[in-house]
C-alpha cells in the first residue's frame, strides 16, 4: 500500500508530466506509457521528419485537389470542406487514443485535413488574393525558425516556458469555446472577431502561442527518441506536429486577413 506521501509524490510526478506539451496530441504519458525497444527498432528524430514530411505532402495534394475544383468550378465543393474537417476530427482522437494505429491514421488525416484546408484557403484567396502564399511562406518559415532556434539553444523548453505555453494555450481554447457556444444564441465575441487594434493583437498572441507549441513538439518528439519509444510513434510525432502546423497556418490567415482588409 502507498504511503501518504508517496502518492502525493506520484501525483506531483503526474502533474509535471502533464505540463511536458501544450499540444493535446503530445503529452509526456504519450512516451513514458511506452516500453522501450530494441535500437532497430526505435524512433528517431530523423524517422520523424521523414514521416512529417510525408504527412505534409498528402495534406498539400489533398489541398490542391479541392483548391482546383474550386477554380475549375468557380463554386467550392463544400461536401468535401465539411468531409474533411469532420472526418479529421474523427480521425483525429482515433490517433490519440489509440497511438498505434498512427502509421495508417496520420497519412488519412493529413489527407483529409488537406481537404479542408484547401477549401478554407480557396475561400480566403478568393477575398484577399495573395494571401495563401504569404501564409504558407509566414508557416514554415516559423516552423523554420524555431527549430533553428531550439537546436542551437537559443530557446529552451524550460518547465517555466512549457508551464507559460500550457497555460496559454489552455486559455485560448477556452475563449475559443465560448465563442462557437456564444454563437449558437447570434452572440459574437468582437475580440476574436475585430479587425480594430485589439482583434489584431489577439490574433497576433494566438500566432506567438501557436508558434512556441512547435517548441514544445520539438522537446517532446526529441525525448521520445531518447527513450527509445517504438518505431510507429514517429507516425504519431509526425501527427503531433501536423495538428501544431495546421494550427498556425489558420492563425496566421486570419491575422493575415484581419490586416488586409484595413486597408
């Protein structure tokens, strides 16, 4: 039996785990859950961005494809917008709870993911032409950035930082909610809405915290290799980043969005 306080000692454990990402797809469990294999055998971080940027590649297809019809059409095919933005959200928490599944459903969310980002980019495009470019380009550069940034050491993923991003991230979710509960009774929050200055700045602090998410990732999918977690969780490293990415490129459209259209 556990003593007083050893299980207070387990929960501390516990709750300092919990803070290892603000992504809900990379979670410390998702790596000290798994028993660790033989070296052949194992994740590696270069397996990892393989995976990614496989992931990635389906997802831009996918995207082309609506992005197409779309042109070709003049009108959006919204059955496969909604399809992919379900069927990605399904696919979604099937990956999570069930992590070894990975190598199939990462490829298929990316793929459906794709479809709903080409329509919403289709959309945006359609508005502010030009706009996808610059939102691609703002993405990955970041992405860029950041993992130059980590790997030298410039950034560090210190309990603080992680603990700061947590929470942030936490409390973007929430505002979020209210909003798409809000705007069942045709009540708008103007703070996520608004192209004034305050929408701007919190579009902006959405962007910076989405962005310091990738950090969180990189830390997480480098410890996970250092553990020697199984080989199918680079799959699921590959899908932790993809959520994080498809994050920031709708945060960015919308700041973007929000700038273009005062003037």
């Amino acid at each position: 039996m556990k003593t007083g306080s050893a299980k207070q000692e387990e929960e501390t454990m516990s709750a300092h785990l919990a803070l290892r990402s603000g992504n809900p797809a990379l979670r410390a469990n998702t790596f000290t859950r798994v028993p660790p294999v033989a070296d052949h055998e194992a994740m590696t971080i270069g397996g990892t961005v393989n995976k990614t940027a496989m992931s990635l590649a389906i997802l831009f297809v996918a995207a082309m494809y609506v992005w197409g019809r779309g042109a070709a059409t003049g009108q959006l095919p919204m059955a496969w917008v909604l399809g992919g933005f379900i069927g990605g959200f399904v696919v979604a928490l099937v990956t999570m709870f069930k992590r070894v599944w990975a190598p199939y459903t990462t490829p298929l969310y990316a793929g459906l993911q794709g479809l709903a980002l080409g329509g919403i980019s289709f959309l945006f495009e359609q508005s502010y032409p030009g706009i996808v470019a610059q939102a691609v380009f703002l993405t990955f550069g970041t992405l860029g950035a950041l993992l130059l940034a980590y790997r030298s050491g410039l950034i560090r993923a210190t309990e603080n930082f992680k603990l700061g991003v947590f929470a942030a991230t936490g409390g973007i979710a929430v505002v979020y909610l209210l909003s798409f509960v809000m705007g069942f009774f045709g009540i708008n929050i103007p703070l996520i809405h608004s192209t004034g200055t305050f929408g701007i700045l919190f579009s902006l602090f959405v962007v910076v915290i989405a962005a310091l998410n990738l950090v969180l990732d990189f830390d997480f999918i480098e410890e996970g290799a250092e553990r020697g977690a199984p080989k199918y969780m680079e799959w699921y490293g590959a899908f932790g980043l993809l959520v994080t990415l498809v994050w920031l490129y709708l945060e960015i459209l919308r700041l973007l969005s929000k700038l273009q259209s005062r003037r």
